[in-house]
C-alpha cells in the first residue's frame, strides 16, 4: 500500500475490526495481483477511497493471501466488491464497474453524497 493511499489493507486477521466491527459503512474490494480486471477497478477503487474519506472506509483484501475471509463470503470470482454496513453485507458487486455506479451504492450507505 502506498504512504499516501486512502484504503486499507485487510487481512484474515484484521478483518473483524476493520470492517465488521466499523462505525462507518465498508467497501471491500477482493483482488489479486494476477487478475487484470481487478488491476483496471484498482485506481477507482483508491479515488472512492479519497472520495468518501470521513464517511466510509474503503478495504483491499488480497484473496491469494487472505483465503479465510474470501471463502467465508463466497467470493468465487474477482473484482468482487462487497459494501458493508453495521458488520452485514448490503450490497456487493462482481467484476469491473464504473466509478459512479460504485459512488452510488456508497452513498445510499453513507445517506450523503460525495
């Protein structure tokens, strides 16, 4: 993760904290570094990272290195984007899509627009 970065690197072991036990509404993007649609979601990822920084938090979660929690969510095909909200998914989204389909789900979470 870059110093700059706006998202959070989540693991099997951070999982929990980070996103189930958020005050916040969560965004988790399942990934992997060989998958090239994930490559192409990742800036819009990090820009609603930016976007909805104080409102919602924004996760990455690396499925080669973190199998626990994607099997425990039935991600069987990547970019998988579950939207978390009080440690319930709300809504979830496969493969690549565009930034203000994405925004939208964010903000009928948060109840604010970017």
């Amino acid at each position: 993760m870059a110093d700059d970065a706006k998202y959070v690197t989540l693991t099997d072991a951070n999982f929990e904290e980070e996103v189930l036990q958020s005050d916040q509404p969560v965004l988790v993007d399942f990934w992997a570094e060989w998958c090239g649609p994930c490559r192409m979601i990742a800036p819009i990822v990090e820009e609603l990272a930016a976007d909805f920084e104080g409102r919602a938090k924004v996760g990455k979660v690396d499925v080669d290195q973190n199998s626990k929690v994607a099997m425990k969510y039935n991600v069987r095909s990547i970019p998988t984007l579950l939207f978390f909200k009080d440690g319930e998914v709300a809504d979830q989204v496969v493969g690549a899509t565009a930034k203000k389909q994405l925004a939208k789900k964010l903000e009928a979470l948060t109840a604010q627009p970017a």
